[in-house]
C-alpha cells in the first residue's frame, strides 16, 4: 500500500516535470536552461509548475481505470506537494 502510494508520488512529480519540460519547450521561444531561468526571474516559475501537473489529470484517470487506487492516490499527494511548492516560489 505505501509502496504503491510512493510510485504514485513519483510518477506525478515527473508527469508535471515533464509537462512542465513540454510547455517551455513547446509554448515559449526558449530552450530549457535559459527557459528556466528567465521565467523565474520574471517570477511565472510556480505557474509552469502549475501548468505542468495538468498532465496528472490524465495520469490519475488512467490509474483510475486500471483500479490502481492507491497510485492515484499517490499522485493526489504529488499535486498536493505541488501546489503547496507554488506558493512558496
């Protein structure tokens, strides 16, 4: 069960990672170092963030749908560490 909900964890922290990795590459005329450290410059940083972890909505309806509740659990708690981050930044 905690193990399940760790794997949740992660694979949420990376899913927005990597949607966040897709909206700086995809959405702004930045590469990725100097996409990152223009943003959090101009203090938008928590809203990639942000924007990244809609890629979790799709995560946690599939782990639904596979009746992996304890993951999508998981990735609950990943949008939670998330958007607590967010306000800090």
């Amino acid at each position: 069960m905690a193990k399940e909900i760790l794997i949740g964890f992660l694979i949420g922290i990376f899913t927005a990672l990597l949607g966040s990795y897709l909206f700086i590459t995809f959405f702004t005329t930045f590469d990725l170092s100097s996409g990152i450290h223009i943003i959090k410059q101009k203090g938008y940083l928590g809203k990639i963030i942000t924007l990244g972890t809609l890629l979790d909505l799709a995560v946690f309806a599939i782990l639904l749908k596979r009746n992996k509740e304890f993951m999508a659990r998981g990735v609950i708690l990943a949008v939670i560490v998330l958007a607590i981050s967010t306000l800090v930044l």
